[in-house]
C-alpha cells in the first residue's frame, strides 16, 4: 500500500481544486490516500506521484473523472435530515402552487445538484407524491445532476440493496414506491417518472440546464473555497425563476456569500429565496462589462453679458430697537391714570316749607283765646294784641315773599 507524501499531497489538491473546485485542506491526506489507493490499484501504478502525472497527460480524460468520483463523497441517503423535506411539503411547495394558480398548465420544476446516486431525488418525489391526490393539475419535473457519470447511472436505474434501503426509508415509504428486486429494492415507475438524471458540473455554467423553481445544493459548497462558493451561488441564482428557493446543509448558511438570496425562516428550518429584483439570466457567469458612456453632444451656448458694475448703494442708518414703553413715548401716547371712582351721592330730600297760617285764622285764634280768657288780667289782653300784631307783621312778609317767587 502506497503512503501519499507532503508534496504529493500539495500536487493532487491543486489538480483536484482546478479540475472540480474542490478544495482539500491540510490534514486530508488520510482522506486522498484511502479514496485514490484503488485507482493505483485499477491503472498499476507505483506512487502518487505516478497518478498526478499520468492524469496530467491524460488526453481521454477518462483518468481525470476516476479522480474526481474517488475524492468525491458519495455519502447519501433517502430522507436525510428530514427538515428540508418538511420545508418543502408545509411550505415551500403551497407557496409556489399559489404562485402558478394562474397559469393554464403549471409545472413545479426542482433540480437536485450532487444528488449521488439518487435518494435525495426520489425522495422529493415521495414528498409530492404524498401530499398532492392524483388527478392534480400540476406537472412535476425533478432533475437530479452529479459530477460522477457511474453515481449518475446508479441513480437513473433506480436500484438499492437492503443496507441503503434501510438508512432513512421507512416502511410506509418502501411498501408504496417500491418493489422486491434481485438481493434488493426499485423504485416504481410512478416516482421513477417524475425524475430525470443528468452529469453536470457546478463549476461550469449552468444555463443549460433550465430554470427551476426550487434547487437543492446541500453540502456540497463546504468543499469549496470562499470564491468557489460565491461563484457557485451565483451560478445557482441564475437559472433560479422569479421567487424560487434553494435549500442548503444544515450546517451552511450563506451569509456574506449570496447576496441575490434571503433567508427564511420557518419549522425550525432555513431555506434561501432568491430575490424579487433578481430574475433568470440576471446573475451571469461572465463579469459584467459596464456599458460605455454615449459620446456629449456640444451644446451651443450665447455668450454671457458682460457683468456691469453695481451701483455702490448706501447702506440705510440703522436703529436701534425701541422697547414698547419707548415707542409709546416716540410717538406721543400719554398714558393717563385711571382716577378713583367717586363715592356716590344720592340726593337728600329737600323738606319743604312750613305753609303760613291765614290772618283770618289767626284772628279767629285769638279771638277764641280771648273769649275764653275774660277773667283775665286787662295786661294779658294788652300783652296778646302785642303779639298779635307781631303775628300779622310776619305774615305779611311771608305773603310778599311768596309774591316775589
């Protein structure tokens, strides 16, 4: 058995990597000695040394291809991890029906990139199959691509022993699509025909292939370097139709990597859409040149006036503000006081005179007086006339006064 050395270990990377993409770091060399042994083995050839130099001068390529499917991993199995597949019943294929409602012939196309040897394939055909009745006005087409021709051949003939039967198949699924074959299991037609099987090579471009409603790359850019990988998904977004969706590893995520997709989130899954500005053909393989600028046409102009000299204006004298109190003054409002209100005067009732007595009731006064004093002393007498003739003094005054009025 034949030990890889450090050099022939660096001179099989870097063919490995040119050829598929495929990237083998440091510590792989268990790997590359256990999976190209029995191509020494096959070709009768000494080193590892000897193999690199054979495939180089290798004009069928046929050497090339045995390299590449050895180092490849074929490591599959029908329903693995089962998430995506759940995506793809609750999810991703409701959707995408809702979408195509309106077309008079709807087609889901999916596309299974590495698919191995195929049980990635049929099981998103049992997928559908379960969840769609017959009768469904709804074609199916799944397309499953792998870059080893033999894993290819293995799949398209739809034929698996009991070890791969077993690895994810349960007995609901192996009952109902599959039939007893020769120390085995095959798929039946009513799956079988909804798939079809191609080589392709993800490293080349891809618009051949068609455009697709759903892809399913998973695991399969781990191997890749950082530009391998942006290169990758966008060649993957490319052939992707206007809202399609592509499906990774569990363990991949595409961020800082793909900027023509956003997650989703959903059944404790991650799926990838492809963006609503991007369509089919938008992303290409090749850089885009930027259009060159269309050529300026001269624009003929008429000359500017001569700018004329402005007149040097005097500034007017500014002000300074007045407060409100000095405007006011400035412009002659006095501001007078309010008096006190006055207290108010009612006006007093003037009394009115006294009415004088008549003389002839003053005569007949006395005269009544007199009459009943006739006992008297003749000095009283004397003394009333006296006054009587006072009395008539003051009323005749009285009288002349009230004349005079």
């Amino acid at each position: 058995m034949a030990t890889i050395t450090e050099k022939e270990f660096d001179n099989l990377a870097r063919f490995i990597l040119e050829t598929a993409g495929i990237q083998l770091e440091k510590g792989k060399e268990y790997l590359m000695e256990a999976r190209l042994e029995p191509i020494l083995e096959r070709y009768g050839l000494d080193s590892f040394s000897d193999l690199h130099r054979k495939a180089l001068v290798d004009q069928t390529g046929k050497l090339r291809t045995a390299i590449i499917e050895g180092i490849t991993i074929n490591e599959t199995y029908f329903f693995r991890d089962h998430t995506p597949f759940d995506l793809l019943k609750n999810k991703i294929v409701p959707d995408l029906i809702d979408l195509k409602s309106g077309q008079s012939n709807p087609t889901l196309k999916i596309w299974s990139a590495a698919c191995s040897t195929g049980q990635e394939v049929y099981s998103i055909g049992m997928t559908l199959k379960d969840m769609m009745p017959a009768g469904f006005p709804v074609d199916i087409n799944i397309l499953g691509t792998d870059i080893s021709g033999e894993a290819v051949a293995r799949a398209s003939y739809g034929k698996y022993n009991q070890f791969e039967i077993e690895r994810g198949l349960d007995n609901y699924h192996l009952n109902k699509y599959f039939t007893k074959a020769d120390k085995g299991w095959r798929i039946k037609d009513e799956i079988r025909s909804m798939a079809r099987f191609s080589h392709a090579d993800l490293n080349k471009p891809l618009t051949s292939l068609g455009s697709f409603d759903v892809i399913f790359c998973r695991n399969v850019a781990i191997y890749f370097p950082v530009s391998g990988k942006i290169s990758l998904f966008q060649r993957l977004a490319s052939v992707l139709n206007p809202g399609g969706v592509l499906i990774v590893g569990g363990s991949e995520s595409l961020a800082g990597l793909a900027k023509d997709f956003i997650p989703r989130h959903y059944l404790n899954g991650v799926y990838y859409q492809l963006r609503k500005s991007t369509s089919p053909g938008a992303v290409s393989d090749k850089p885009v040149t930027p259009p060159k600028p269309l050529p300026r046409r001269p624009v003929s102009r008429a000359p500017e006036p001569t700018p004329q000299p402005r007149p040097i204006q005097k500034s007017p004298t500014r002000t300074k503000p007045v407060a409100i109190g000095r405007k006011l003054d400035k412009i002659k409002v006095e501001k007078t006081e309010t008096p006190p209100p006055k207290p108010a005067v009612y006006p007093q009732p003037v009394p009115k005179p006294e009415q004088a007595p008549s003389s002839e009731h003053v005569k007949s006064s006395l005269l009544s007086s007199l009459g009943q004093k006739k006992s008297k002393h003749s000095s009283l007498l004397a003394e009333g006339q006296v006054q009587s003739t006072g009395k008539v003094s003051l009323l005749a005054k009285l009288k002349e006064k009230e004349r005079k009025r």
